[in-house]
C-alpha cells in the first residue's frame, strides 16, 4: 500500500478502537487526546517503510515517509534499509530467496512493530515530556507526510518539519504533569501493526512471523493469494480503500466529539 493509504488508515484504526472502548468500557478521551492518539496512530503506520531508501544526495525514490525530513531522513532510511537486509542475510535460510535490498523485511515483522511500540514506551516512561515531546514531533511529521501528501510534496520537508515541530510543542504546554503517556507507545505500535495488515492485502505480503521459521523459509511473506490481492498504487487503493478509511475515521470521530462538542455549547449558553 501507499503512505497515504497507511497513514488513513492508522487513523481510522485509532478512532474505531476509541470509539469501541469509549462505548464498551466507558474509557472517554478529551479532544487532545483522540487528536494526539490518531495522529500517532498515522505517523506509526508509517514507520515500517523507512527501510525503503532511495537516492539520498539526489533526494529521490524512497517511500513517502523517507522524504519526510528531506535528505536526513533519506539517510535514516538508507541506514535502516542496509541494517535490514544484513539482518535477512545473516537469519535466511536454505529456500529464502537471495536479495538486494531490505525492504519489507526486519521492518515488516510483528516483532520489530511490537518492539518500537513498547520502545516509545520506556523511553518516555524513562525521560517524561521532553521525550514525550521528541516522540510527538517525530510522529507528527510522519502523519502530515502521509495524510496530507500533496501539500507536503508542494511545501517542501522544512515547512513540513516546522509544522510538526510546532504542533509538537503546542501539545506539549497543554499535557499535564510529567508522566510517560502510555498511550503513545500502544498508538505507534497500533499503527506499525495496522501497516503489516494493509501490505498483507498486496501481493508481496509481509514476513510477519519472523524470526519464527514457516517450512523451510525465515522470510516467508504472508498475505493474500494473487488472484485477489491488491496491486499497490491501483485505484482499488487509492479511490476504494482511501475513500472507506476516511469515512470510517470521519464516522468515528464525530460520535466521539459530538457528546463533547453538545455538552459545551450547553454550557455556554
């Protein structure tokens, strides 16, 4: 799948999820925290494909999350890439196929998404907001990366990195005390693992049981069969699919802000 349709649907997988325990357990978020959460949620779904790299001192190629910073996050996914590929290398066995590049590999494993998740959560567990802050930046810029992409392409990776640096800090002043947030870690993990499941429905697949041997192969993508797998970029995709996750994440939204929403407008007038 695109960068779009991963960040969409993060989003719609984070509003849904609020929805059934704002409904079903009577665990209610404020305003901010289903902003923050969603736009996590976005930014993590794409994570998995900064181990696509592309010509980092020419800034092309790549996926969409690598453009992000410009030419430093063309880089990072350069170095991920080349980690990932040594990691497929090292761990292939007999029957996986030789490659030359890493991507959907160590990246696109439930282990590695799960490992990031519970990672943002020490960190800012151990290092309180500033961590928090660092974390909120970095996701932030992923999610407008992906949820807006043509603005992004026409405004170009500063103003993208000044924008997130700018929401990052807004949301900062307005978090209370100095804890670790939990709920960051679960959304960027959430959207690591929502990733796999939308390359699962393409027809290359993800490895994601991996380092767990299946058959006689390490690296062993699972996913749909061909004949009703998704080609990546067709207009199942991008119309079809981007069309019912943003319905989705509208739909969910606005039961959860309207009781919101209708209980102030009481309380003004």
């Amino acid at each position: 799948m695109m960068g779009s349709s991963h960040a969409l649907s993060g989003a719609a997988v984070w509003l849904t999820g609020s929805l059934a325990l704002d409904q079903l357990a009577n665990f209610h978020q404020t305003p901010l925290q289903l902003t923050v959460g969603t736009a996590i949620c976005a930014g993590g779904a794409l994570v998995p494909d900064l181990d696509l790299s592309g010509r980092v001192t020419r800034g092309q190629g790549g996926a969409t999350v690598a453009h992000t910073f410009g030419v430093f996050s063309l880089f990072l996914a350069e170095c991920i890439e080349k980690f990932s590929l040594g990691v497929y290398k090292v761990t292939r066995m007999k029957h996986d196929p030789p490659r030359r590049n890493g991507h959907r590999t160590l990246t696109h494993t439930i282990v590695f998404n799960v490992g990031v998740g519970y990672g943002t959560l020490a960190l800012c567990n151990a290092y309180g907001k500033w961590a928090v802050m660092g974390v909120l930046f970095f996701a932030f810029a992923l999610a407008l990366r992906g949820l807006f992409e043509k603005w992004a392409e026409r405004a170009g990776w500063v103003i993208v990195t000044l924008a997130a640096a700018g929401a990052a800090f807004v949301v900062y002043e307005r978090l209370p005390g100095d804890r670790g947030y939990p709920l960051l870690g679960v959304a960027v993990g959430v959207g690591g693992l929502v990733h796999l499941l939308g390359d699962m429905i393409t027809r290359h697949g993800s490895p994601i049981f991996w380092p767990i041997p299946t058959g006689r192969r390490m690296w062993r993508c699972v996913g749909l069969p061909h004949s009703v797998a998704l080609t990546a970029g067709d207009k199942t995709e991008t119309v079809f699919l981007r069309t019912i996750f943003a319905t989705i994440a509208i739909f969910a939204g606005a039961v959860l802000l309207a009781p919101i929403l209708w209980q102030r407008l009481n309380i003004s007038l």
